[in-house]
C-alpha cells in the first residue's frame, strides 16, 4: 500500500517575533524601507485617529448641542497617536535592521 503525500502542504505563517508581520519581511528591509515604513505606519495612524476623532467629535457636538472646536481632533488626538506610533515603529524597525546588519558581518 502506498502512502499519499498531501499535495497542497503550506508551510507555517511566520510570526510577528520573527520580523514578520502579516506574511511582510520587516527584517529584510533596508535603511531606506526601514524609514519609508516608519514614515508612513506614523501618518496612517495620524490621518486614521483624526478621521475618526472628527467624526467622534461631529457626533458629540449633535448629540450635546455644544462647540467643540474640530481642531482638537489633530492637536489632541491624531498628533499624540501619530507621533507615539511613529517613535515605535522607528525603534522597532531600526533594532530589526541593526540585527540584520550585524548578523551578516
């Protein structure tokens, strides 16, 4: 009797601790992808929170008939967010490029 192999035999998904995050290779970045990709985490989360913060805020103003000044939607919320997303996504990702620079010498 023979055995049969499975054909469609995936291997394991990489995980985040690896430098992997959704199946993208953030460890095999260069300095460039490295920055370019801590850029632009930080302005997706900026421009996301002020998204939603307006919409809280537009929400807040119907529902209690008060003023609050929309400005405080990217001075309050998306700016903080924005920046503490930025800061760890350049720590992150630089300790990754570091590793990688170092293992190959």
């Amino acid at each position: 009797m023979s055995r049969t192999v499975p054909i469609h035999s995936a291997p394991t998904p990489r995980s985040f601790g690896s430098g992997y995050l959704f199946g993208i290779p953030l460890g095999d970045l260069g300095w460039f992808g490295t920055v370019l990709i801590a850029l632009a985490s930080g302005f997706l989360t900026f421009f996301a929170t002020t998204f939603f913060a307006i919409f809280g805020i537009l929400i807040y103003n119907a529902a209690t008939h008060s003023a609050v000044d929309y400005a405080f939607s990217y001075r309050r919320v998306g700016l903080p967010c924005g920046l503490a997303v930025l800061a760890f996504a350049s720590v992150y990702l630089a300790r990754l490029w570091v590793r990688r620079v170092f293992r190959r010498s």
